[in-house]
C-alpha cells in the first residue's frame, strides 16, 4: 500500500506540472523553482511532514522534497550556527542530492553523446 500511495501522489505532483507546463506560459525553469518555493512554504507551515508520513518517497523525492529538505536545513542550521547557518543549512542539507545529480550527469555525458547546439 506504500508504494502504491506514493506512486498515485508523485503521479499526481507530474499530472499538475504538466498541466501548467501545456495550459500556461510558465517555463519549466519557473515551474521548477515554483515547485521549491511551495515546498518549502509547506515545511514552514507545518503541513509538509504529514504529506510525507502519508505519500513517503512520493512526496520525498519531486522538487516539493527538495524544498522541504532546503528549508529544514536552513532552519536547523539558523538554530546551531546563528546567521552563517543561513548561507550553510541548505548546502549540507541537500550535499548527497546535489552530489549524486551531479555525478549521475556527468557519467551519463560520458555515455551518450550530449549535443551542445542549441
């Protein structure tokens, strides 16, 4: 039933991007950076933790995820480090995310052949 649960929410969180990606003039950059911005608006307001214990890695892993996991680190940062945790929370926070995204590209680049005209 997890499993279930979080493929019918992440499926959910791809069905409504792809309707602002087709009905509106958003670019996918903005949508993106939206998808952030609400997750970590839903961490600051607490209802975020109860979406998790219910969709779990179907509301852990899309971009509202990230967001959540940007904000906590920051949060937590600000509370140990004062100000500097401000510019370090989410850094470390979301260190392995970023790591392994970067990686993963960079060995994919060495397997396909990446086009660089545009």
């Amino acid at each position: 039933m997890d499993y279930f649960k979080a493929f019918i929410f992440g499926g959910l969180i791809c069905a409504l991007v792809q309707i602002l990606i087709d009905k509106t003039k958003l670019l996918p950059g903005r949508i993106m950076v939206g998808l952030v911005v609400a997750g970590s608006i839903l961490c600051a307001l607490g209802l975020y933790e109860p979406l998790l214990k219910f969709a779990g890695a179907g509301a852990s892993v899309p971009l509202l995820g990230f967001g959540n996991v940007l904000f906590k680190g920051t949060k937590e940062a600000i509370q140990t480090d004062g100000f500097l945790g401000l510019f370090r929370g989410g850094f470390t926070s979301s260190a392995v995310g970023i790591s392994a995204a970067l990686i993963f590209s960079y060995i994919a680049s060495l397997i396909f052949d990446p086009k660089t005209d545009v």
